[in-house]
C-alpha cells in the first residue's frame, strides 16, 4: 500500500507541475520583446508567440536609394527580438525539464 501513496503524490506534483508549466507559457506569450539595429534606427517588437506587435523606423533609415540597408537593418532588428525569445523561453521553461532530457 505504501507505494499507492508514493505514486499519489507523485501524480500531484506531476500536475503541478504542469500547471506551473502552463502558466510559465502564458506569461512568455504575453511578454513582448523588443529588437534593434542601426543604433536603435530599427525596432522591432515581438510577442512570446514571435508574432510582430510593432515596426519603428527612424525617417533617417528610409531612403529610396537604399533600400537594402533598411531590408537589412529590419532583418537584423527581428532576428535580435528572436533570440531574445529563444534565451527568455529556454531558461524560464528549462527550470522545469531540467534534468528530465525532455524537449519542451
């Protein structure tokens, strides 16, 4: 009978667990994160769910000859507020597979 309980209590901080897991998701899907490039001339703001929230442009940045440096400067701007995603998400969600060897 002993091992009843062990595996009760087990199951109760698997679900815990679980719904600290879900919440930890929630808040990350909230948070928005910001990238720049260009010396803040490019902005770039993501959710959690890396859905674009916001494009700022310095009028500077905008110029008809150069097209591509803007391209450019909006494709660094975005990869930053990725990567930022990707570290906030991998350490806050890894407290919680760490040990287990399990993708989250």
């Amino acid at each position: 009978m002993r091992g009843m309980g062990n595996m009760q209590g087990m199951m109760k901080k698997m679900q815990k667990m679980q719904k600290e897991m879900m919440e930890a998701q929630e808040e990350l899907n909230a948070k928005e994160f910001e990238g720049a490039a260009g010396g803040g001339m490019v902005t770039i703001t993501l959710n959690g769910q890396r859905e674009v929230l916001g494009v700022k442009l310095d009028p500077s940045v905008v110029d008809p000859e150069d097209v591509e440096m803007l391209e450019d400067l909006i494709v660094v701007a975005t990869n930053e507020a990725l990567k930022k995603i990707e570290e906030t998400t991998s350490s806050t969600m890894g407290k919680f597979t760490q040990g287990l060897n399990l993708p989250f």
